[in-house]
C-alpha cells in the first residue's frame, strides 16, 4: 500500500494539484472536466473537501491512463477550490482591483452559465490576495462566503440572489486578519460559519440567527461536523486553538489550545473513531488526541513531522497524506505520515505546495 500511494499521490495527482494551485495566482486553470472527456461519470463534489468533507473522491480512476485537458476558464485571482453538482461547477475570483465574483459553469463545456460580481477588497496582505473561499451547493441553491464577510444565498440554476448577509455588519463579528476563509458548512436546515470565537449558525432559508459565539478572531478551517454519542457537534477553528460544540445550539464541549503563528490553524482537523488530528504550518506541526464523550481530549502524541499550512491532510488505511511545510520554504514536500504513532514514512520534496485528493 505505502509504495502505491507514493506513486499515485506524489508523482500523479498531488504534483498536478500543486502546479494547479501555483497557477491560481494569475488565473484559474479548471481541470476538473477531464474526467468527462475521458468518458467516466464523476460523482458529484458538493462542498470543500468532498461528499465526506474528508478529500477522498467515491469515484475511481483504475485503468485511465491519459487523462486530457477538456476545457480552460480564466476565473481571477485567487485559491478558491471548486464545488460540482448537477453538471454544473461552482467557484469565485477576484479581478486583481477590487470585484470579487462567483461564477457558475457548464462541467461539459466550460460555457459561463451565470455569474454574480459585489465589491471586495484584494487583500493582498503577504500574499497575492484575491477570493479564497469555496462555494457550497445545497440541492437547488448555492452559498459563497467573501473575505470580507458577505455570504449569499444563491439559486444554483439561475444565479439569482434569494437572501444575503454580512457577518461583520449584521453578526457583529472581526474579519479575521486573511478574512473569512473557511467554506459554508451546511447541516440539516442549519448553515454554519467558521465566525468568531466558536461558530455562527444561520437558517439556510433565510440567513437568520438560530445561534452565534461571542466576538472573537476566527481562524482559516472549515466547519467540520462529527457525530458523537447520538450528539451532531461541529468543530471550529480559532487564532488560539479548535472548539468544538453542538451543531444545534453552539454549547460548547471543549477547546483545544494550539497556538500557531499569526494566528493560522487553517487546515481542518482529521477524526476517526475517538481520535483526533490537528495540524498547523510555521513549524508548529501536529498532533493526535483521544476524544471521549464531552470530556477533554487527551494528548497521544506531539510532534513537528506533519506540518499543514493550509490544507488538512488525506488518511488512508492508517496513514495520512499531506503536504508539509510553507510555501516559498525548504522542507516543503509530500508526507506519508502513520497516524496511530506519528512515525513519518516518506517524504517527496519535488512536491511544492498544494492540496491532496484521493480516489
């Protein structure tokens, strides 16, 4: 398994998805239709990191060999991902001054079936600048957050606006200092927001308040939902550490502290069973927790090995797989790491830095 998934991750997708990443700084190269022209039926991708929030693909590619290129789309500036249901695809750009848009594609064709532009700052603080959120689809509509905290509502098929919100002006919330990254998270008829210091929950209908935490500085991580004990719980991200509460009312359960630079816990935590994995870039690296009931989880172990500056890492079989390391810094590679004791396996450094995708 290990020589395999070193093939098939750090010389196949992952290097692709890297070099993908570094080109959305100018424009964005939209590869996700190769799959149609090479005849295969790709499963929906609904939300940022897949049908299982977790960047594994239910959809297989044994036997292709040639995957080709079906078609381009220039989209702005920006590291939006994508989102794909219904044979359309979803994402968001900046032009470079100081619109922001959402755009709605044909999958087959690449033809613009809609767009919807709003003013948004560049915020080029450090970094080229541009959107960064990822849409999310919901049956017959679409949510997009903005950095600078405007979140829509929109009819999937249309483009039409059917509520929108600013978590700033209406929540009372800070813009986080990179703004408001992390994507929609939606769940039963809640939508909920990485916002302040523990969440935001919204009525997806409207954009109604069901919950909200106290003001405080998110951090960069997607919503991620997990059941617990019966219990739905969310675990969000903040400039101090992760929290987790309960999805319907925002009680909390417990808070882990993990102090990054800047103040960027980014990629989402990793769950399985009653473990729990964080990782951080800027040399924090990461570590696994044992996560029982409510109570506090408990450190297993520690270490600097995997290194998640802003994309959570890929486990498969016992093993994770992620890119470790800061961008534009040596040590920056594909990691195979074995999640139960935190022993690295590998590391590909012709790797620089992007997102892994399994299938």
């Amino acid at each position: 398994m290990k020589n395999e998934a070193r093939e098939k991750f750090g010389r196949g997708n992952c290097g692709k998805m890297s070099q993908i990443g570094r080109m959305k700084m100018g424009f964005i190269i939209l590869a996700a239709a190769v799959l149609g022209a090479s005849g295969l039926n790709a499963g929906d991708w609904k939300q940022w990191r897949g049908p299982d929030a977790n960047g594994i693909s239910k959809e297989s590619l044994q036997g292709i060999t040639d995957l080709q290129v079906a078609w381009k789309a220039e989209m702005g500036l920006g590291f939006s991902g994508f989102a794909v249901a219904d044979g359309r695809v979803f994402t968001m750009g900046h032009d470079g001054k100081e619109t922001d848009t959402v755009w709605c594609l044909d999958a087959d064709s690449g033809k613009v079936l809609w767009k919807h532009s709003y003013s948004q700052p560049l915020g080029d603080l450090y970094f080229p600048g541009g959107s960064t959120g990822t849409p999310s689809v919901d049956g017959e509509v679409v949510y997009s957050l903005a950095r600078a905290g405007e979140l829509f509502c929109f009819e999937a098929a249309t483009g039409k606006v059917k509520w929108q919100k600013n978590l700033m002006k209406d929540f009372g919330y800070d813009m986080p200092a990179w703004g408001f990254t992390g994507s929609p998270r939606v769940h039963g008829a809640l939508l909920l927001l990485n916002a302040g210091d523990a969440g935001l929950a919204l009525r997806k209908e409207d954009g109604s308040q069901v919950w909200k935490s106290k003001n405080g500085e998110a951090s960069y991580s997607t919503p991620y939902l997990v059941q617990r004990g019966g219990t739905d719980v969310v675990i969000f991200s903040n400039k101090k550490g992760y929290v987790c509460v309960e999805a319907k009312n925002g009680q909390e359960w417990w808070r882990v502290k993990w102090l990054t630079r800047y103040g960027v816990n980014a990629a989402d935590p990793v769950v399985q069973g009653d473990k729990l994995f964080i990782s951080s870039g800027y040399d924090k690296g990461s570590t696994l927790l044992n996560w029982e009931g409510q109570g506090q989880p408990k450190t297993l172990w520690k270490n600097r090995e995997m290194k998640s500056q802003m994309n959570a890492c890929v486990l498969i079989e016992g093993f994770l797989y992620g890119v470790s390391g800061n961008e534009g810094k040596d040590g920056t590679g594909l990691k195979c790491m074995d999640f139960a004791s935190g022993e690295s396996k590998w590391t590909d450094a012709s790797v620089g830095q992007g997102a892994v995708t399994a299938t």
